[in-house]
C-alpha cells in the first residue's frame, strides 16, 4: 500500500494537531502537507492568545516540533481559493482536511453597527497581535472611554491590553509600533458590557483575577448587581453550574470588595446591559443600553470606541459546503456533507467543524475524531478490490509544488518560516525585548529570503 497523502488546510492547533495524528498514528505511511494563507504557523496560538500569555504561547514549541515531524510539510502563504482550489487540493491528495478556524466576528445586529469607531474586538485582538492582514485605526485610540460589548475572555483580553502599562507591553513579542500607539493612547475608562448578570458571564476566574492584578488600572465591579447574583446562586439558581459560577461570583467578589487605588486608568463592569443603538452620524458617540430588567430604561454611554467580542464565525472556503446557518462546516463524523452525501474524501476539524468553543486542547479531541475518520476511509478503499488505489489521484509529491510554482505563488516552507521567526528574535533582541514580530507580510517574505 502506499503512502497516503493528506492536505490540511490551516496550521492552527486543529490543522496540526490533526497532521500530527496522521503522521505518527497510522499504522501505515501518511504523508501530510499543511497549507497555511499566512507565510507563518500556528493560527490562533500566535494571532489570538494573548500576547501577555506567555505561558500559553510557549506551546508553541510543542506545534513546532508536529511540523518536523517526519512526513509533515509546511506549506506557507498559500491562499486556498485562490492560489489552489478545494477541488485541485482533492485531485492531489487522497484526503482533505478542511481546518479554516473561524476569522469572522460575529454581529450584534444594532442598528448603528456600521459606524466608524465601531470595531469588531477580532480585528483589534488581530492588530495587536501582529496579524499582517489586520489593520485599526489608531486614532480611534483618542477616545478617553472605550467599550467592549460581551463578557468572555476576549473581552478581558481587550480591556486588558488597553489599560497596560508600557513596561508590561514590552514584555510581550507584539510589534513596536503597536506598543507605541497603546502607550500614548487617551483611553482612561474600559467598560466591559454584559448582556446578562455576572453569574452568566463566560470569562473565567483565572483570566478575571489576572485583570484585576494589572498595574495601570482599577478594576471596578457593581456591588449591588453582584450581591443579587450571589443571593440568587445561593437559593440555588442554576444548580447544575453551581460549582463554576460560584467560583466565577467569588472572584468577582473579591475584586468588589478591593478600594480603588485611585489609578490613571478604570475598567468598570456594567451587567444587565444590552446595547440597542449605536449612537452617531459617520463615527460612533455613544452607546445606547437597555437595562435588562426594564428596556425601556435606557443609558447612553458616551464614547468614541466600542469592541463587540461576542464570538466568531467560520467562512465559506470556495469549493466546499458551508451552512450559514450555523457558520460551520457541515459533517457527519467530520466526514463533510452536500446536502444528505458524503462529500468523498473532504472532511472538516476544529471551529469549521463544532464552531468557535473550547480550549487548545479541545482541538486534540477533534483532531483525533477527524483523524480516525481519514484513516479508517482509506482503510477501507484499499481493501476494496474494485478500486485502484495507485491511480485514483495525481499523488505524486512534486505535482502540488510545480502546480504552484507554475502560478508563481511564493510558498514559505518551514526552513523559510525558521528564517522569519530568527528575524523576529533579532528585532526583539535589538530593542531589550525577547522578540518582536513583524506586522506586514512583505516584511516577513524579505526575511524568508523571498524578494517579493
């Protein structure tokens, strides 16, 4: 039997916790190649996780060694849909493993959405962690009260970064000039909107009090909205999530119960909030909210930045399903579906597949569900004695790598990718820092060694 060739589309933890499952799993050859848009690795572990987790950050080490595993390539600043398409991926290789993450915020769908100043907390969370593809205007930097709407961790994450101080932006690897703009910014009030009460809010308690330990700013939480929520947990209000909410309560409590040390900067929590209106002619003033417990009592907050984080989305990838419904993939057993059929030899991993929820590890589980589905298919086709294994595809290991060339697509492979993240360390080191990265794509290619 020969090597099986399988091409995963993305390199976030999904995508290559999903080669490395191939590669090292099977009790057959596998070969993997892991296309990528970005000329770097890694998806949402170096442009989503915060850049001041460092701890989670360093898992990176552990990606790294999946894409030097022996089998594995790296096959970066690829756009699917565009440099290759589904369909050509799906005449190269036996299997295709769609793991496309999901890059979309999601909408409010609040009358006002489209303002300027109002800017989906993806883009933001993009921009400060270097992503080439993100841009902000750092003008908007000029409001002295931001608001981010939503109550999980990206919008700790936000409020977080906002209220750093310069020291502690240089601990991180995020580009110079990003620190230099959220240094000078005028932003001296962050507040963080729930739609819901403190007991519904998804963050959790480590990332809570990790804000609350922040040098440059009080962190403030309504007493009497708190104190009803813990009332009601207590008679026992949503029993079956008891044990986390009560924890959640407990470190909001403590956080409540701390006097303000009269810092430059706030990060206030307002719950029972929805926003209803965003207030404004060309670019945001305000933000209309409507008290829960009685809409038609309504506060507009003044402000020149607002951050919706209230999730992601997938999108569709040209030449596969996609069901805008759900802004995922559709599968049965990470087999893709069109319609009620199996799409053969098209499978689905990660946020394109059960939608943007769980942790890095989460995507272990998943990877390894998709896994056993492309190995016990092919399992299949070769003890099929009708089928001819040898010629079902063009799966010479050349063929993809001339068929890109011949388009002139600059492909970053894993010994140019080492070549930028050296680059990085330089720069870094150049300023007292550990590294720092680059934020634009012309810059990373040039230090590919790619002159383009």
């Amino acid at each position: 039997m020969r090597a099986l060739r399988v091409a995963v589309v993305g390199s976030g933890p999904a995508g290559a916790f999903c080669a490395q499952i191939l590669a090292e799993e099977a009790d057959h050859p596998v070969s993997v190649d892991v296309f990528e848009r970005l000329p770097t690795p890694f998806g949402l572990v170096r442009y989503g996780v915060a850049p001041d987790h460092q701890k989670i950050k360093s898992i990176v080490a552990s990606f790294a060694e999946i894409f030097e595993t022996p089998g594995v390539r790296f096959l970066g600043n690829v756009t699917v849909g565009s440099d290759i398409t589904v369909s050509e991926l799906r005449e190269h290789y036996d299997a295709v493993v769609l793991a496309s993450g999901a890059p979309l915020d999601r909408r409010l769908g609040v009358p006002g959405e489209d303002l300027g100043g109002v800017v989906p907390a993806g883009r933001f969370v993009s921009w400060y962690s270097g992503h080439p593809d993100a841009d902000f205007d750092t003008s908007l930097l000029s409001a002295e009260r931001a608001v981010v709407v939503g109550v999980g961790n990206v919008a700790l994450d936000v409020a977080r970064m906002l209220v750093r101080t310069p020291d502690e932006l240089r601990r991180t690897d995020v580009p110079e000039h990003v620190i230099e703009a959220l240094a000078g910014h005028a932003v001296r009030e962050v507040c963080i909107v729930g739609r819901r009460g403190p007991e519904a809010a998804k963050f959790t308690g480590k990332e809570l009090l990790e804000l609350a330990e922040v040098e440059g700013a009080d962190v403030i939480v309504p007493a009497e909205e708190l104190a009803l929520a813990e009332a009601a947990q207590q008679a026992g209000a949503g029993a079956p999530s008891r044990p986390a909410v009560t924890r959640m309560l407990g470190s909001l409590r403590k956080i409540a119960d701390r006097q303000p040390q009269g810092r430059s900067r706030a990060i206030r929590f307002l719950f029972n909030r929805t926003p209803v209106e965003f207030v404004g002619d060309t670019s945001v003033t305000g933000i209309a909210l409507a008290h829960t417990a009685d809409p038609t009592q309504v506060e507009v907050l003044e402000t020149g930045l607002v951050l919706p984080a209230i999730g992601y989305r997938s999108v569709p990838l040209g030449g596969a399903p996609f069901d805008e419904a759900t802004g995922t993939v559709p599968h049965r057993d990470s087999r893709v579906l069109d319609g009620d059929r199996t799409v053969p030899g098209l499978y689905v991993v990660g946020w394109a597949k059960r939608g943007p929820s769980g942790v890095i590890g989460t995507n272990r589980l998943c990877a390894s569900e998709t896994a056993t589905a492309v190995l016990a298919d092919a399992a299949a086709a070769a003890a099929a004695p009708e089928r001819d294994t040898d010629t079902d595809t063009d799966t010479d290991s050349t063929a993809i790598d001339d068929l890109l060339r011949s388009r002139g697509v600059p492909v970053v492979n894993w010994s140019r990718w080492l070549a930028i993240e050296a680059a990085e360390v330089r720069l870094g080191q150049a300023s007292g820092r550990d590294r720092a990265k680059f934020h634009h794509r012309a810059d990373m290619l040039v230090a590919a060694g790619i002159d383009r």
